[in-house]
C-alpha cells in the first residue's frame, strides 16, 4: 500500500508500507513540499502518485528507508535526470540527498 505521508508517519501507516518489501520501504520524496510517498513495489509508484497529487517531477526524487537501521539510501531508477545534472540511479547533489534526509527522517522516523 502507497501512502502520501505530510505528517509523522503513524504505526499503522508504517506497518502498511513495510507489507510490500518487509525490511524497506521505496520512497519518492518531494523536496519542495516537504512530504512523500512510500510503500510501493517500485520507486516509479510511489512518485505516480505525488505527481496525481501535484507534485512537479523535477522535485520527486527516489530513495529508500530501512527504520531498523533507521538509514536513508538514494538510489533510484527515477533518479536518472540528464536534465538536471543527475546521471546516475544515485542522488548526487549533497543539497538534494540532504533535504531528502531530513524529510524522510522527519515523517518516518518515529520517535517524536
């Protein structure tokens, strides 16, 4: 199940998005609003579904989370963008990875 996270990922939510992968969940983060989608098969899901949420494409950019670890990885299918300087499946702007951190340490990390 793909959930839109803006808000601090509940247990439930959690639960429902490990259900695909069991260990991690693939994610595609929105930089510029701040918010993501997590839990589907493919990155490419998961930004299917900001983009019918209004998400512009130059801003959604993949990555995955394992919460045992608690660790953020960056590399995506969707992440390959000749058009914006990134030809590689990993996220290579420190800017870009650092602000895809903190969102997704922000709504999933869950100890508030």
């Amino acid at each position: 199940m793909i959930h839109i996270i803006r808000t601090r990922a509940t247990g439930q939510q959690m639960e429902e998005m490990l259900e695909t992968l069991g260990t991690y969940i693939k994610l595609a983060v929105d930089v510029q609003q701040g918010i993501l989608a997590g839990g589907g098969v493919l990155h490419a899901d998961c930004e299917a579904v900001l983009l019918e949420a209004g998400s512009q494409q130059q801003d959604v950019w993949g990555a995955d989370w394992n919460p045992a670890a608690r660790e953020v990885t960056f590399e995506s299918l969707i992440n390959i963008r000749p058009r914006q300087n990134n030809l590689s499946l990993e996220i290579l702007d420190s800017a870009i990875r650092g602000r895809v951190t903190e969102i997704v340490q922000q709504w999933l990390r869950g100890d508030a």
